[in-house]
C-alpha cells in the first residue's frame, strides 16, 4: 500500500479550551479507528506557528529567520501518516480528519514509494 500525508492547515482564530477539548476528543477516536484499520503509521501536532524557525541557505551562507517561510493565513499545524491502497481511500480518511479537526486537509501522496 501506498503511503499519504495528511497534513492539518490551521486557519483563523484558535479554538477555546473547551472547542479544542472536543476536537482532541474526535480526532483522537479517529487516530484509534485508523490504527484498528492498519492505516495509521504516524502522526503528530505541532507548536504554533510563532515557534517555527525557518533554515535557509543563500549565496552559501546559512539564514535562520523566525516564523514560516510563506506568509499567509494558513499554516501548517500537524500531520498524519497513513498506508491507504488508492488516493481514493486516502481521501476518505482526509475527509474524517477535516471533520474531527474542523480544518482544512491536504492530502498528498509520497513520492517514489515501494509497493508493500
């Protein structure tokens, strides 16, 4: 099977503690349903963007400057990994997960990925 990024793209205001609570909620009983469907393979939240560094390199020399690189307002704000035999069963558990998080879902296959 083929291996898929599902990557959260935060957008807007945060979520009250309460909103949140609800999410994690969700989110964490679909990590539990992927896991008993031997899809998940990996997953995790990140820090808001204000705890983001971006590393470069121009003209040789090595740039580190705070935040992400594009402007915009979306961001990235986590991920799953997860083993699905077509886009199409991707896609569906990218549809679950912008349920559970009330966000946007990219989904996007790996590149030159061996068959299982």
């Amino acid at each position: 099977m083929k291996q898929y990024l599902l990557s959260v793209n935060e957008v807007g205001t945060p979520p009250t503690p309460d909103e949140l609570a609800a999410i994690m909620r969700d989110v964490n009983a679909l990590g539990d349903e992927m896991k008993a469907a031997g899809a998940w393979v990996f997953g995790g939240g990140l820090h808001p963007v204000s705890a983001a560094t971006v590393v470069r390199v121009e003209d040789g020399e090595t740039l580190m400057t705070d935040g992400p690189f594009a402007e915009g307002r979306e961001h990235f704000g986590g991920f799953t990994i997860v083993k699905a035999p077509d886009l199409d069963a991707a896609l569906a558990w990218g549809a679950k997960l912008a349920r559970a998080t009330t966000l946007p879902i990219e989904v996007r296959p790996f590149r030159n990925e061996s068959e299982d």
